[in-house]
C-alpha cells in the first residue's frame, strides 16, 4: 500500500504582506499543495487581517487550491463572498454562529468544499451530527488568532479520535492541523492521523520555502 498522501497548506498570514502575489506564487513553486488564507475579523478573534477582496486579487496568482479558514462571527453573511472570490474550500468554526448545519449546507450549494473547524477547547463530537456535510476536519492546535504560536499536543488525542469518526464514514474528509506545526511537531499530527498540515511562520519564515514545506512532509 502506498503512504497517503500528505498535503503542506502554507499560511499567508506569515506571508510578506507588503508583496502577497509574489508569496504565492513562491509557495506554490516550493510545492504546496494547498494555500492557507485565515480571515480574522477582530471580533471572533482578537486579530483582524484580510477579506474577499484579498482572495479575489490572489486568485489569478495561483492555481492551488484555496483553502479559506473563516475567523469571523457570523460567518454566513459573507459565505457567498468567499466562494465568488475563489475559495475552494471554506471552514468555519462551530461558535461562529447558531446553524452549522446550515452553513454547511449553503457552502456545499455554492459548489465549494465545506469544513468544520475545532478551537481547542471544542470537542470532537462537536462536528459528529454534520459529518456527512463535512469535506475537511480542521483541528486547531492553538488558540486561533496569531501566526507563530506553540503546538498544544494535547490536542493529538482529538485528531486520533477524529480519524477513526472520519473512517466510520467510508468518506473521503480531509483531517487537517492548524497552529504551531513545525518540522519537529508535524511527525506527531501525521502519526495521530492528520493527513493535511497548515505551516505559516514553518514555511513563510524560512529562507528556503522548498526545503521548509519539504521538511514538514518528514
Ligand atoms: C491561527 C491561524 C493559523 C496561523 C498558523 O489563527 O489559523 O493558520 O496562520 O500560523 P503558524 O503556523 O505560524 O502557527
Ligand atoms: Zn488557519
């Protein structure tokens, strides 16, 4: 049996912001597989970065998928937004707003990926009664918010749970980890099960992306 496949989702938000089309297109040369865009709106968490608009610009960039984390409360006002602007996949956190359900319903009718993500403190059971809407599971492994910071590792035993939900299912759903993933870090969510690994300050503050995305597939 082949191993599976692994996916390196860089994160902009550790990007140079100052030249944002050029980061791309580096990244996507240095062999992500998907690109990471965070959307931060200063209220569901205590950081503001970009919107729609910024997706929409970087779109003719890249021809990597965009796999767009939505940071913002309520998320399903601007769903559409994302979609037109060229997301591919759109998550978003159950606390976000009162119908996950619903949500996902709308960003599987606009023909885009839909994804649930867990903050730390939310379990994996939070996404169990809407699996069967779920293209992508996203496991934080920080507090979301900021690029740069430490791995929480107690979070590995809810990816391991995660993905023996994931295959109950027979499905194929994406298990993903967000926050603190490094080289040293990324061997332990591959080993719980996570089979796509977001990596901002990992590869965007490396001097070499290449090796950078690289070292995280192990
Ligand atoms: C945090 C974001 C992450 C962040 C990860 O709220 O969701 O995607 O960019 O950054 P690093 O990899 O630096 O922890
Ligand atoms: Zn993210």
């Amino acid at each position: 049996m082949s191993p599976p496949k692994i996916r390196i989702a860089p994160s902009l938000l550790a990007a140079d912001f100052s030249r944002l089309g050029d980061e791309v297109r580096a990244a996507e040369r240095a062999g992500a597989d998907w690109l990471h865009l965070d959307i931060m709106d200063g209220h569901f968490v205590p950081n503001i970065s970009f919107g729609p608009a910024l997706v929409r610009a970087l779109r003719p960039h890249s021809a990597l998928p965009f796999d767009v984390h939505l940071m913002i409360a309520p998320a399903d006002p601007f769903l559409a937004a994302f979609a037109e602007a060229g997301a591919d996949v759109i998550s978003l956190h159950p606390e976000a707003g009162p119908h996950l359900h619903r949500s996902l319903q709308t960003i599987r009718a606009l023909g885009r990926r839909a994804g649930v993500v867990l903050n730390p403190a939310t379990p994996a059971s939070a996404v169990a009664p809407v699996l069967d809407l779920c293209d992508l599971i996203l496991v934080m492994s920080v507090n979301p918010g900021f690029g740069g910071q430490t791995f929480l590792d107690s979070q590995l035993p809810k990816i391991a749970e995660l993905r023996r939900m994931i295959a109950a299912t027979g499905r194929d759903i994406a298990l993903e980890v967000d926050g603190g993933v490094t080289a040293e870090t990324a061997p332990r969510c591959l080993a719980a099960g996570a089979d796509t690994l977001v990596a901002g300050t990992a590869v965007f503050g490396a001097t070499d992306y290449a090796a950078a995305i690289a070292a995280l597939r192990g």
